[in-house]
C-alpha cells in the first residue's frame, strides 16, 4: 500500500505594505493539501483584503514549500503582491460606509505582502 501524506490546512494573517497613505489585512486559510513536513508541498490560496478607504484588493498565490520545525510540524512563507483596485463592486454596503469613515482612495494600486502561515491542521487520519 502507498503512503499518501495527510491533507491539511494552515492559516495566515498579516499587513499589506503601505501605499497611498494605508494599509490591508490579509486573513486566509489555504487551500487543503497533502504533505508532511519534509515534501515539497505547496498550498493555493486567494480572497480579498479587508476594505480600507472604499476599496480592496483581490489576491492569489501558492505557498513556499514546508519550512520544518524543531517540533516535526512546519508552516510556509507567503509572499506576493495584490491586484489593483479593479473590483470594487458592492459589499453589502462595507465600501461605503469605510469610505464615508476614512474617506476615498480610487487612484490604482497595489500593495504586496509577505509573512509565514501557522503550523498545519485539520489533518485527515492517516
């Protein structure tokens, strides 16, 4: 029988550089993969910055491979750079009320990004 490494998944939090005078929050769990702390396993991810002066960003990318710890666990780098500010369509209301609250930024750009996931969870027995 082969072995096939546990799927799991890893979260991440973290600032966007700023840029216009602000900075996004980037929150994402990745998609679930198979891997173990000593493969080349890599993660996709995507979502949308928290909205900061009537806009967000729209991101995607793939994760590093594991970075293992002294513990048998890793976690992964993630780095990249957001989209520009194409997509500001209605958030339930959210883009309004943040721009009346911190004022407007429709001038196009973007921020990037960069930091290391948790360790893995929600492994599948093995």
């Amino acid at each position: 029988m082969n072995f096939v490494p546990p799927a799991h998944v890893h979260f991440f939090t973290t600032t966007t550089s700023e840029e216009l005078g602000h900075h996004h929050l980037l929150r994402l769990y990745t998609f679930s993969a198979n891997g173990t702390s000593y493969d080349a396993h890599v993660h996709h991810y995507q979502g949308i910055t928290g909205i900061k002066y009537g806009h967000y960003h729209a991101y995607y990318g793939i994760t590093g491979p594991p970075i293992s710890l002294a513990n048998g666990s890793h976690i992964h780098l993630l780095t990249g750079i957001v989209d520009l500010n194409l997509y500001n369509t209605s958030r339930s209301g959210a883009l309004v009320k943040s721009a009346n609250t911190e004022g407007l930024i429709v001038e196009l750009h973007q921020h990037t990004y960069q930091g290391y996931s948790t360790t893995g969870f929600g492994y599948e027995p093995w």
